[in-house]
C-alpha cells in the first residue's frame, strides 16, 4: 500500500501520534521512545510510516519504524543496527473522512529486526479466523553473506504479541564464493498460510524452498587459473509451522536454509 492517498493518510496518523515532532519535509517524526536496551529512559529516534491497515470499524493500526537519530536529527544507523518496531492504535476523530485521528494505544520500539536501521518488508496477514497479524520479513547482508527470516505477530485489542522472530527463509553466501570457498549455496523459501493440520485456531505456515549447495569436489587438481570442479547437492523441501499455544514450531519437514 504505497499509493498517494495510503501516505497521505499515513502523514495524518503520525501528525496524530506525534504532534509537533512530525516533520512534513521529510514525511517523519524525530521523537524521544524508550531505550529498547533499558540502558537509559528515552533516546532520539527518527521515525517513519512504513505501512497501516484500516480496520472495518473505522479505526486503524499504523506500523512505523525507529532509527537512532544523530545531533542533527538525522537517522544515524549502522549496518549491524536493526529497525525498531513501532504499533500504533487509532480512532477517528471529528466528521468521518476528514482524516483526523486520535491515539489509543502506544506500543513503541517493541522489536528490533532487519538491518542498517530498516524493519523490512511488513505484510498484514491472517493468523487464523478473527486473528489478524503482522508478517516482517527481514534480514541481514555482511561479508558475502545474506539471510532473510519472517517474524510473526499477532494483533490483538491493543496490543501485540510476538510469535516467532527468526524463521529463516533465505540464505546465500554468494558474495564470499570464491575458487577456494569449499562450499558455495543459495536457498529460497516461499510462505503462505493455510488451515492448521490439527484443526486448531491458528493457521499453520508453510514454506517451499528450493535451491542447491557446490562442493569443491574432493581429490581433483586444477591448474591455478581454474576454478574447481564443484558437485551440486540440491535443497529442496518444505517445512511446515504449527502454533503451540506460544510460538510457531516445525511440525513437518525440514528448513535446509543454512544460517550464517
């Protein structure tokens, strides 16, 4: 949802959470949030609209994301630094379809995923019937090495619960393959949601992977401009995901994605 009218509904939602912190030049907010690492109370955070959901009561969920400002007010993230997952609950305010808003609950920095201060990509999904839920598919990329996971939360009356914060979905290390890197792999998932085996109340989540690992293969020799001759292994399969009653869980299959 990246339309002209969804953001400018999203600037009319974070003028409502942020007052005079929301700045209209560069479509965010630098705000004071909780330190998530407790280490002191608040620090400075900019703060930007990533993606809202209109429920069919009228009100509406706004997800945001929060990067480590600088001195100047301007995001200040390191490679290794994560986005910080911000949830906000709100109700109309004034005639219907003015665009005003007021705020009914805050949950901020309440999760740190992805990288270089960036969530990643955030899909609202259906955890099962009455069960909506939020799908962040986010990952990392250092040293030729890359590795995407999906976290799963649910959204509740004001609050939000985290269901799994690492399933890996993706993973290569395409930019460390060299003549002399013994093995060499790039996995994919595709996820989906369907019925739960077990007839529970959440959906299970399943996963199709493919892709394929190269090993040098053993006792050949090359002359120094050659590369090796590899022995290609596929990774293939499919896992499947159940809820517990705490977190979602392998259940079937196999995850081949290796980590990293």
């Amino acid at each position: 949802m990246n339309t002209p009218q969804a953001r400018e509904r999203e600037a009319g939602m974070m003028r409502a959470v942020f007052g005079k912190d929301y700045r209209d030049d560069s479509d965010d907010a630098l705000a004071d949030l909780p330190d998530p690492d407790k280490h002191i109370d608040k620090l400075s955070y900019v703060v930007s609209a990533v993606s809202h959901k209109l429920l069919p009561d009228g009100r509406a969920i706004l997800v945001a994301n929060a990067e480590t400002a600088n001195t100047e007010g301007t995001a200040e993230s390191a490679h290794a630094s994560p986005g910080l997952l911000n949830v906000f609950f709100l109700a109309p305010k004034g005639q219907p379809g003015d665009g005003q808003w007021q705020v009914v609950k805050r949950l901020e920095n309440i999760a740190g995923l992805g990288s270089s201060g960036q969530l990643g990509e955030v899909h609202w999904v259906t955890l099962g019937a009455n069960k909506p839920g939020l799908a962040i598919r986010h990952g990392y990329t250092g040293q030729g090495y890359t590795i995407t996971q999906l976290a799963l939360f649910e959204i509740g009356d004001g609050k939000v619960t985290a269901l799994d914060g690492g399933i890996d979905l993706y993973s290569d290390n395409m930019g460390a393959c060299g003549p002399d890197t013994d093995e060499c792999w790039m996995v994919d998932g595709k996820w989906r949601f369907a019925a739960a085996r077990d007839g529970g109340a959440y959906d299970d989540l399943l996963i199709d992977f493919k892709g394929a690992s190269e090993k040098i293969k053993p006792g050949v020799t090359v002359k120094p401009d050659e590369d090796p001759p590899r022995i290609a292994t596929p990774l293939n399969g499919h896992a499947r995901y159940g809820y517990d009653g705490k977190a979602y869980k392998l259940v079937e299959g196999k995850n081949p994605v290796p980590g990293i």
